[in-house]
C-alpha cells in the first residue's frame, strides 16, 4: 500500500540492475489530478529514483502545458463514463504520431494505466515492439463497453506480456469479461511527503477540519458530505468543512450553502501538491463519501500518510484500504444520515479507534 523511501534524487545504493528506458501510459491527460495519475506519478519518481530513463505518454486536454519528460500524443476529449468524466485520445494523424514517436524514443518496455481506454494504448499495443505491461484501475457493475466489445478487446489484451490490478475489486471487474492472470499490486503514496507537511496555521484554530479531497461529481458524494455537514453544525458549531477539488457540482454545492446559510465551509480549488499535503495535515478529520465504483481509493492513503482519521464509504474499493476501527469508520454509502453519526464527526480525542498507516519498503 504506502511506500516509505527516499524521494527522487535519493536512488538505494542496493540498486543494481540494469537501467532501461519506460514508457508510461496514461489515457488521463497527465498530469491533472486524479488517482491513476496521482499512481503514474509516484512511479515515475520511484523509477527515476533507481536510475531508468523514463518518459510519460498521454494526450494534453484543452491547453495543457509540456511538463518535464511527458510526451504529448493527439488530443484528449472528455466523455462520460463510469459515473465520472472520462478522456479518449483522438488525431486524424494518431497512427503516424505514435509510428514517429516509437522510433525516436525507442522503448525498453511500455507500461499501459487502463489499456482499453480508446484511443491511445490500442495504437501503441500495434506499433510497439517491446514488451507492453498494463495495470487496471476500474471497478464498476456491468459494462456494456467490455460486454461488447470483448472479442475486439482480446486482440489487445494478447498483446500484454503482464497484466496487473491494484486492487481485488478491479480483478474482480476486469476478469469477469477477460478471464486471465493478473497480479495484485497495490497504489502507494510517500509517506514521509505527507507526513511532514506543514498544517496552514490560519485554520488552526480550535475548530475541528472536516476534509474532502476529490473531483467534484455525483460519483465522489460531496453533496452527501455537505448535507451531513448542515445536520452537524448546528448541534457542533465549531466544525469547518474544506473541499479540496473542482468539478461539474462545484455551483450545486455553493448553492447549497448559500441556500442553507451554511458557515466555514471553505471551497479550496485544486492546489497544488505541497499545499495539498498541507491541507490533509490541517484536517482532523478525512471524509471519503464516495457512492461506489471505487477499486482502491488512493486519497485514503494520501490520509493515512498525513495520520488523519478517517470516514469512508462502506463500499468494496474502500474497505480493502481503510481497516473498520483501525484506520477509520465504514458509513453506509448515499446516506448523509450515516455519515453525520460517524463519532469521528465529534472530534472526540477519545475516540477508542486510533489511525495507523501501515508501510512497505
């Protein structure tokens, strides 16, 4: 789960393999935030940590800048999926960018986040020559996108040398339309980056720090926080809510706030790595109010490390992170009712359930 190491510049001098060149691909238009990304970063880091040349591929959404060792492929769209908002990679001249870009880069090995995601990985599972290793993220009910396209989707999936999962529940959702070996291998975050991080001294205050880190959409369950949040106020006055994201119901949730006359509630937009360490070592609390079609949840890490209590939904992704009474508190998911009778809303110091992170080297 949580890597605890150096950060980059600071490789193990037990590190003596052969250094290879790595492709990273990712279907997300990296680097915006969210949880593949947020995995596809750290390994960069890790890699680059132990000496290999490595290069990002992805296509760039609207006018996303260059960043350090991204490669830039086509154009990224945004489309609905899963419950949430999803990109596929489009160029007239796709096939020829990928053909160029392959032959000047010359990979070692590629590593494909989400292979099926169009358009991308499916051009360079055609031209590559390498050895193509994939991990799947996703974790849904039923697909129709798989379900009918499995038999065209197999091509690509044969092309795979590895497969791997990061966590049961995407194995389980994957597997059920492409039976197959894949090895679990678990999202991690620096612990140390978080768990250093300065809290923001202005909130402080005495009040207890509600927080919530994610996209602003249905599928998280900001709206179900929110109304959870309007039922404690005014029986626990000093509580703060802090939203750590951006998203289509960001105008929803200022409304109802407007409209319930709501105070401390803080809509923070996305900051930018440092500062969102910061604002995990400011809370008190984390909440993980997603609906489902979660596979791991990679924010409850990002808590763990920074040693914020957690409440989380009670759906299959979270619970094989969050540990009930261990790490945090199970709530029954789209249920504003349960979470406002989490006891960690109290801010009770003595609360029997301490948070613990559990590390690997």
């Amino acid at each position: 789960m949580a890597l605890d190491g150096a950060r980059s510049g600071q490789a193990s001098e037990e590190t003596h393999q052969e250094k290879v060149k790595i492709g990273i691909v990712s279907p997300y238009a990296y680097p915006r935030p969210g949880g593949a990304n947020a995995h596809i970063r750290e390994t960069y880091e890790r890699l680059r940590d132990m000496g290999h040349e490595v290069r990002i591929i992805t296509a760039p959404w609207g006018d996303d800048p260059p960043a350090r060792d991204v490669i830039q492929v086509g154009q990224a769209i945004a489309v609905p999926f899963n419950g949430s908002i999803g990109r596929v990679t489009l160029s007239l001249r796709l096939e020829w960018l990928v053909s160029r870009m392959l032959e000047r880069e010359k990979f070692d090995i590629i590593h494909h986040h989400e292979p099926f995601v169009p358009f991308l990985s499916f051009q360079i599972l055609d031209s590559a020559k390498c050895p193509n290793v994939a991990t799947f993220h996703a974790f849904g009910g039923f697909s129709v996108s798989y379900w009918a396209g499995r038999i065209a989707l197999d091509r690509y999936m044969n092309k795979l040398d590895a497969k791997i999962c990061v966590s049961s529940a995407a194995r389980h959702f994957i597997s059920a339309y492409f039976p197959g070996d894949y090895k679990i291998i678990p999202n991690g975050v620096d612990v140390e980056f978080y768990k250093s991080a300065r809290p923001f001294p202005e909130f402080k205050d005495g009040k207890t720090n509600i927080l919530f880190v994610g996209r602003l959409e249905p599928r998280k369950g900001a709206m179900y926080l929110l109304q959870a949040y309007a039922k404690l106020k005014p029986k626990y006055p000093d509580t703060r809510l802090i939203f750590i994201g951006w998203g289509p119901q960001l105008g929803t949730l200022r409304r109802f706030v407007h409209d319930n006359r709501l105070e401390d509630v803080l809509f923070a937009g996305r900051p930018d790595d440092i500062d969102k360490a910061r604002f995990y070592r400011t809370g008190d609390i984390f909440c993980a109010p997603s609906t489902g079609q979660e596979s791991f949840g990679i924010v409850l890490l990002e808590a763990m490390a920074a040693g914020v209590p957690i409440v989380a939904s009670d759906i299959h992704g979270y619970k094989n992170v969050v540990q009930r009474g261990v790490q945090g508190l199970l709530a029954e998911p789209k249920n504003h009712r349960a979470l406002a009778a989490a006891r960690w809303f109290f801010g009770s110091a003595s609360s029997p359930c301490t948070p613990r992170c559990t590390t690997f080297s």
